[in-house]
C-alpha cells in the first residue's frame, strides 16, 4: 500500500517518468470503468454564500459587491430537460453555501426523476448542512453529493475557509451513513502547502471510504485575499489525479475545468492521467457570468467540447456509473 513517502515521490516524477505513472492509473481504469468516461451536466443554482473561502470570489465578503442570483425549482427542472436532452443521466446542482438551497432543490428531485423516469443520477454540492436537511434531500430522491475538504492539514482548512476540518468530516460522514454516493477532494497550491501535503489529502481521501474524489489546481481569482498568490502547479495537479487513480481504481475522478483554465487543454491531459468523468455546463447563460468560481474569465465546458475531447482520448462517453449501465 502507497504511503507517504512514495506519494510524495510520485507527485514529483516528471518527464519519461511522469508519463509511466499516467500509463499505470490508465491501465488502472481501464480494469474498473473499461474506456469510458463519465458525463454530467451541471447547473450553478447561486452564487450566494455564507462562507468566506480565501480562495474563492463569492465568499461572504463579496456577496455585497456581485450581482446576485438564485434559480427556482422551475428552472432546475427546466434545465434539466436541457441535460436530458443532451444524452446525460447525471444532473449536477452546485451553488454557494446557504441553506435556501435544500428546499429550492429538494422540491425540484421529485420533478426530474419524473422526467426521467427515474434513470437518473441526481448529484449535488451545497455545502455543508444538517443531517436532517441530507435526509430530506435524500428522501426527495439525491443520489450522490460532492463535499470537498480542499486541504486535509486542520490549521491550513482553518486559514483558507475560516470554517473547521471537523464539520465538514461530520457532513461528509452523515451523507455516507444516509447511503449517498460520496465524492470529496482537495486543492493544489494552497498557500503554505507542500508537496507532502498534498500527498497527505490524497492518502486522507483514500481513508474516508468516499466514491468520488477531486483534484484541482488552485486558480487565483480576483477581489479574493488570494488575488497575488500564484497559481497551483497543473503538473502537480495531474499527477495527483494519476496517484488518486492508484489510490481509489474505482474512484470516479473528474478532470476538472479548472485544468483547461490554467493550461490550455489541461482537460484533456487529466483523461490521460487517469480521470474518467468530465462535467458539461447547463447553467443559463444570464445567471452563469454571474457564478464567479475562477473570477469572471473561467472556462465553461459545453457538450461539443467534452464529446470533442472524449474522442480525442479514444474513450467514450457514459452515463451515470451508480444507476444500471447507459450509454450517452
Ligand atoms: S468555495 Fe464554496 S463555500 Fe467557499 S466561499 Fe466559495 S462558494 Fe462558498
């Protein structure tokens, strides 16, 4: 079993080597999930929060200063038919952290799962909530729920989100005890971090017995604390994609946008690292300007891009894995 030591060195194989460990989590893959990837489709349903992420441009103290927003349950399933209507069975909802997002989102599951006659992932990343509200949600009819610990260092969680480690363990382990499917995940390049801290995320990842983990390079956005700080590495970032392969063969791991923001294609390298899900956007276009993740310039990944892309890889395109096998 990896320990810290050879994380750490296989986060910092480059060159002939680097391309040996992206080879081995694609062999990796290729045993749990075949050549497919999965996609999904997401619609950003607020850019409203009540925490105050270092990182992030729609932490609290921003709230005042963006032009605000929050999607209806008419709309989400509204957007859903648009996802549907793509080919896609996993129908993602993220927003900011506030608690209006439970029954915005609660009353809208029993709709889609109509509309899809219940062939349907129903994923969500709202933050942290009660266990009650989890179970609600549940009970409407969620399937899956992301909750990243962005750094597994206590002090450094503390500094970046001004919020404890430990609720979020309590959230995340409240959703696994309500039978979600579980994804978390982490950053690269967090103020302070090295390279054995991020060999330590990947290892707590793999000790939380989640379905789903994360990696992302840390993009500074603007009108954040971290305005200055400079960007994670993407070769980091793609070889902690690779190890979280080695580490969790069944984990689904996403190549995240936030690669392409930082490098080009950097989406594509992800898949040849070993990722196997990429996420299409469907939030409306008035309102999606408007959720700042990556400050106002991210990039947005549409349906022709990703299937673009997935060619390019030679996998193809799946639909959800925690539902019977479908094909997009
Ligand atoms: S990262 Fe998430 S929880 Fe933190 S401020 Fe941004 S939207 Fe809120």
């Amino acid at each position: 079993m990896l320990d810290e030591q050879d994380v750490t060195e296989l986060l910092q194989l480059r060159g002939k080597d680097q391309e040996e460990l992206f080879a081995q989590a694609r062999a990796k893959r290729l045993e749990a999930f075949g050549s497919e990837v999965v996609v999904r489709g997401v619609t950003e349903i607020t850019n409203q929060c009540r925490v105050n992420c270092e990182f992030c441009p729609m932490r609290r103290d921003n709230t005042r200063e963006n032009s605000d927003f929050r999607l209806q349950s008419e709309l989400l399933i509204d957007t859903a038919a648009s996802v549907k209507a793509s080919g896609i069975n996993v129908v993602f909802f993220q927003a900011g952290e506030i608690p209006q997002t439970t029954r915005v989102v609660g009353e809208a599951i029993p709709g889609i799962r109509r509309l899809y006659d219940d062939n349907v992932e129903i994923l969500l990343n709202l933050g942290n909530k009660r266990r009650s509200e989890y179970e609600y949600l549940r009970e409407q009819g969620a399937t899956s729920y992301i909750l990243k610990f962005e750094t597994s260092d206590p002090r450094m969680n503390e500094q970046m989100r001004h919020e404890t480690l430990e609720s979020r363990l309590k959230c995340l382990q409240d959703l696994l005890d309500l039978g979600y499917r579980v994804g978390t995940g982490s950053i690269v390049g967090l103020p302070g971090q090295d390279v054995a801290s991020v060999a330590r995320d990947l290892l707590f990842a793999r000790d939380l017995g989640v379905h789903m983990c994360s990696v992302a390079p840390f993009i500074p956005a603007p009108n954040t604390p971290l305005a200055n700080h400079p960007a994670g590495d993407v070769e980091l970032a793609l070889n902690a994609i690779a190890v979280s392969r080695l580490l969790g063969p069944e984990w689904l791991v996403p190549a995240v946008s936030a690669l392409s923001k930082r490098a080009g294609e950097g989406q594509y390298r992800g898949l040849m690292a070993g990722a196997n899900v990429i996420t299409v956007n469907f939030t409306p276009d008035e309102q999606r300007d408007r959720y700042l993740i990556y400050g106002r310039d991210r990039f947005v990944v549409k349906r022709d891009y990703a299937s673009r892309m997935i060619a390019r890889t030679g996998l193809k395109p799946r639909g959800s894995v925690f539902l019977e096998p479908t094909t997009v």
